[in-house]
C-alpha cells in the first residue's frame, strides 16, 4: 500500500483544521457576547495569531453592534477541557483577568477583559493592536530601543505586584470558582507544578551535578538554598506573577509594557520574579543574554515600583541577599530542566543551552563575589568551569541582536 504524503495534502489537512479552530473560537466569542450584552454581535474578518499554548488565538472584528465595543477584539479559545488531576490553563487565565478587571485602568498592566465563559472555555479581550513585543525590540537592531523597553518591562512588572500584593484570597476564590475546585487546600500553589517552581531543585540539583558534572554540592550551599525556597514559600512579598516571564509574552505600548498571557498565573513570591531580572529570560524557550548593567537596572527599576509596599526592598544589601539566594534556585531549576537532554557533544553554540548555562553559572559566581558570598561563589565556579569543559570550550552566550 502506498501513502500519499505529499505536501499540498498536508497544508490543505492542516489548513482545514485550523480554519475549523478559528471558526469554534469566533462562535464561542459571539455567544459570550451575546450572553454578556444582551444583544446579537456579530464578528468578521478572523485572523489566526498563532497561540504557542493550548488555547487558539484570535482577532475578529466587530461588524455589527449596538454598544460602544472596541472595533477589534482578541478571543482566546480552549477548546479542549484538561485531564483529571491536570492543571487547567484556561481558568488560571480567566481568573487573572478577573483578578485585573477589578483594578484601575493605569493600574492594569493587560489588556481589558470584555467577556468569558466557563461553559464555553473562551475569553474576549480588549486588542492592543499591533504594538511589537518586547521580544521585537530584543531581535531588532536597535539598541536604545530594546534598552527603553526592558526598563519599562521591569517597572510593568513592579507595578503589577504593587497592584495585587494581598490579593492572593481573591485570586484564589476565582480560580476555585473557574476551575470547579470547592475547596480552600485545593487552590494550586507554585509548588504543586515542579516545572513552574524553583525552589522543586532543591531535591533534584544536587544529584544532578554530582552525577552529570562530578561537582559536589556542600552542605552550606545546600542549606542556602533550604532557606531561599523557604523564602519563596512564605507569606511575605506575595502577588501575582504571569510566571511565564518570556519577553514575547507581552507588547511594547505608548502606555508601558502590557502583559499578555497568563496560562501558567498564580500568586507567588514577587522575589522570585524580580530574581529573573538577574537571570532574564531563564524559563524561556530561546533565550541570549542582556549587556554588562543592564540587569542592575531593571531591578532598580523594578525596586523604584515596590519600595513603598515593601520598605525592606529600600535596603540595597536585604533585596540583594534575597535575590542571590533565589538567584541560585533559578539556575539550579535551569540546569536540572536542561542538562540532561544536551548530551555530551562539545563547542557547542553560543545561541544555545549549554553556553546559556555556562553564563548564568558565571554570572552567579560574579553576583556572589560581589555580595561576598564565598559558598555560593565556589560553588558557582566550579559548575561553570565544569560545564565549559564538558560542552566548551569558552561558551559564553551570545547578545541579543539589538545589543551585539
């Protein structure tokens, strides 16, 4: 038997199936706004926006209402309801909608929802246009301008825990409401997904390393990161995170950074967000490195945002000995995540994983030197060093275009 497995085949399959997910997503939306309004709105001239999550992105147009709607819309669609005992994106993201929706509007760093369903699995919200992403601003070629819009992205992100630090209750009761869960101990916490949670390395790194690398983790390092993961779980500088800190998740605005999913949201320990700003980019699926300085001051921008709801943070040397401790889990949960699919090729590129770890590893070492932390500091340096052997030499990770 012969397979047909010709390319115009497979478009044409593949373009069916997408048209068919753009078409179950506008019908969702018009019934969610028809319910919502009270009247029929109707929604032409759908483009796919190509969602990299499970939901089908969308934007529509509005061709015919009687209230005063945006002219366009996006339509978030998640077709598929998840597995028992599996993490529900779509109400972790309707319920941080929800969580915005009840701020002020220059305290609302996202788009405004318009409408949602829980019976529908749809959200329709406010269309920001085509405003770049942050990632653009890294991938162009201009420096200046990548510079401005990281800034901005590190005060977006201090105004957003300024904005919801105590909100956790309520974050919580709509998720459980969204999610069908009925119980107060069934809201998720960052640690009930070990693939979300740095402080899950704790268990998993020092294994790793003494096995994969031959470095040995010392009780003092160890113990350091018992009391950073204790940190990351305590009540103390709580608000919410999009925890998918990717520089393609939000867009560049006249009004600042605006983020744009929040699939993986929760509230957690605003530290291990502003923890990223040293170790940008670290969950992300490709990410380069940020110039000498640059890291410094998105902190002191982000610090500039959260000093008056956390007076500690106005002490350079306390937010410093926070995000070095939690700095180590980042790399710890990068390294556990990654190390074991590189496999032992050598001169690796300076696009990729391996240099990526290598720099961060160093960096930390640096960060520690500077905070005269000697345990970290030896620790940081032998892994590097073990690394650049085993996938170097020399790996350093390259520049974002906008910086090289």
């Amino acid at each position: 038997m012969t397979v047909d497995t010709s390319p115009t085949d497979d478009s044409t399959v593949g373009a069916g199936a997408e048209l068919l997910s753009v078409d179950a997503a506008v019908a969702a939306a018009e019934s969610v706004l028809t319910q919502r309004f009270g009247s029929t709105i109707s929604l032409i001239d759908a483009e796919d926006l190509a969602g990299s999550g499970p939901a089908t992105v969308v934007r529509a147009r509005v061709a015919s209402s009687p209230f005063a709607l945006p002219r366009t819309l996006v339509i978030k669609h998640y077709p598929d309801a998840p597995a028992p005992g599996q993490d529900d994106a779509f109400a972790r993201e309707a319920a941080s909608y929800q969580l915005f929706t009840a701020l002020s509007a220059e305290d609302r760093t996202c788009p405004e929802i318009l409408a949602h369903s829980a019976d529908h699995r749809v959200l329709v919200i406010d269309d920001l246009g085509r405003a770049p992403t942050l990632e653009d601003k890294l991938r162009g070629s201009d420096s200046r301008a990548a510079e401005t819009a990281l800034l901005s992205w590190a005060r977006s992100l201090g105004r957003m825990h300024f904005s919801t630090a105590n909100r956790e209750p309520d974050f919580n009761a709509l998720l459980r409401r969204l999610s069908g869960r009925s119980k107060p101990e069934d809201a998720l916490r960052e640690d009930d997904n070990p693939g979300t949670d740095p402080a899950a390395a704790t268990t998993r790194a020092p294994d790793l390393l003494a096995e994969k690398l031959g470095v040995v983790t010392s009780d003092a390092v160890r113990d350091i990161a018992a009391r950073a993961a204790e940190q990351t779980r305590s009540a103390a500088f709580r608000a919410f995170s999009p925890v998918d800190l990717w520089p393609d998740n939000n867009l560049v605005t006249s009004d600042g950074v605006r983020f744009l999913d929040f699939e993986r949201g929760r509230v957690r320990s605003a530290l291990v967000d502003a923890a990223h700003l040293r170790v940008p980019f670290v969950s992300g699926p490709e990410p380069l490195a940020l110039p000498a300085g640059m890291s410094e001051a998105m902190i002191a921008a982000w610090r500039a945002e959260v000093a008056d709801l956390w007076p500690a943070f106005a002490d350079e040397a306390t937010l410093a000995r926070h995000l070095l401790d939690i700095e180590l889990l980042l790399v710890w949960h990068a390294t556990w995540r990654h190390l074991p699919g590189l496999g032992d090729s050598r001169d690796a590129s300076p696009t990729g994983r391996a240099a990526a770890l290598v720099t961060w590893w160093r960096d930390l070492g640096e960060h520690a030197e500077r905070d005269r932390d000697d345990d970290i500091a030896e620790h940081a340096g032998a892994v590097a060093h073990a690394l650049d052997v085993r996938f170097g030499p020399n790996l350093e990770l390259a520049l974002y275009p906008a910086f090289r």
